[in-house]
C-alpha cells in the first residue's frame, strides 16, 4: 500500500508539471525517526521533493505576480487608487489572500477593504522588505481578517528608493487544501510543515493549523525549503 501510495503520487505530480521544477532548491531530506521503514525511506524522499516544489510554487507565483506589479508607475506613484486595480488582478490569479499595499511610515490598503485602521510597521517582514529585500514564509494572525495567514512581501522602488511595499497574506487552509488534494493520502499517511519556530503551517488534519507539530506518534522524514523556510514532513503513523 505504501508503495502503490508513493508512485502513485509521483506520476500525480509529474502530471500536474510541479515535480522538481527548474530552480528548486531545497536542503537535503532528514529523518526524524522511520526504524524499519525502508519503503518510506527510499520513496518517501522522492514524494518529499515533490510535495516541497508544488507547496513553493503555489507561493512562489504570487511573489511574482507581486513582483510584476511593482515595476509599474502606479505601484511606484504610491498611490492607493492607482494601484488597486492592479492589485486585484493579482487577486484574481493567485491562491486565496488578502492583497495589499502598504507605505513606508506602516500604513496599509487591502483590496477587500481599503484603508485599514492599523498599523504593520512593528512586523517583522516590514523592516527585512523596505530594505529591499522579498519575504517569504512568516507565519502570522492577519491583523485585517483574524485568520491564520503566511505573508509574502516585495519592495515597490523608485528613483533608487523603496517607497513602499505590496504583499499578500496566503490563507493557509486554502494551501492545506490544495496540497491534501494533490496528496490524496492513505489513512496511516500523515504529512505537516512547520517554520523554525515550531509553528504549523500546513497539517494533514487542518485543526492542527498554528499548533505543536511534535506530539504524534510517528515515523517520518522531512526536507527543508529554501524558499520558504519551511520543514516538509510526510510518514507513517504507527498501528
């Protein structure tokens, strides 16, 4: 069963054109207990690979939608008005998120919204994006919906200066389930992810979003993204 599962899985993905697409570079897969399981061992790490790529790639394409948009003169006016349109555009094409636009002094504009009466300047991807720098994978509470989310973010430059900053806050059950559909797991598969702070991401059992992910009792690998930062678990939980 498990190994039918496997390739199972691998020809699903393949197919889909998201198996270890070109520029995915993720650390190597570690195991954190899989005793006597040498089916998981030997094709669970290909499955890993896998599930990493198609997980960066649904967030990867709304930091480049983001991206594009920041390179045009109404994303650098500055402007609310101007680059909403733009905006919703993005919303449109990408995974389910809360879009927005902020400026430099913190304040921020959601599509759904407008104007929103708070501020995100104390964040940390705030400071790492109006550096010039893309972030990617923090896990957080939107302060605009209350709901669990993980934030991209890009620079918007002008005249050499980053003058604000558009970003999406990715519903995370809304990536849970794209990736449980394309998992389609047996009964005694589990899969998770979890950032550096032990926080859950993604989880075979959505209920487990934003809790603990060590306290099954499990053989499992898993591999690490270096997109997201991200750890990619996948096992077998024990009979």
């Amino acid at each position: 069963m498990r190994r039918t599962f496997s390739i199972i899985l691998l020809i699903h993905l393949v197919f889909l054109g998201i198996f270890l697409p070109v520029g995915v570079n993720a650390q190597e897969e570690k195991v954190l207990s899989a005793e006597g399981n040498s089916g998981l061992m030997v094709e669970g790490r290909l499955a890993l690979l896998a599930i990493t790529a198609y997980i960066d790639e649904q967030i990867g394409c709304m930091v480049k939608l983001l991206e594009t948009v920041a390179t045009t003169k109404e994303a650098q006016s500055g402007k609310w008005d101007k680059v909403k349109p733009l905006l919703v555009g993005v919303e449109k094409r990408a995974v389910p998120a809360v879009i927005f636009f902020a400026r430099p002094n913190g304040t921020y504009f959601t599509t759904e919204k407008g104007m929103i009466d708070k501020n995100i300047k104390d964040r940390l991807y705030f400071s790492a994006v109006m550096a010039g720098n893309i972030s990617v994978g923090e896990l957080l509470i939107s302060r605009s919906t209350g709901k669990n989310v993980t934030v991209v973010a890009v620079p918007v430059r002008a005249e050499g200066q980053v003058v604000g900053l558009l970003g999406a806050s990715i519903y995370l059950d809304e990536i849970n389930k794209k990736v449980l559909q394309a998992l389609r797991l047996p009964d005694n598969m589990i899969f998770y992810a979890f950032d550096d702070n032990f926080i859950t991401a993604l989880h075979f059992r959505p209920e487990f979003i934003f809790q603990d992910p060590t306290k099954l009792i499990r053989d499992v690998i898993y591999h690490t993204s270096s997109f997201t930062g991200w750890h990619i678990v996948l096992g077998v939980v024990r009979e």
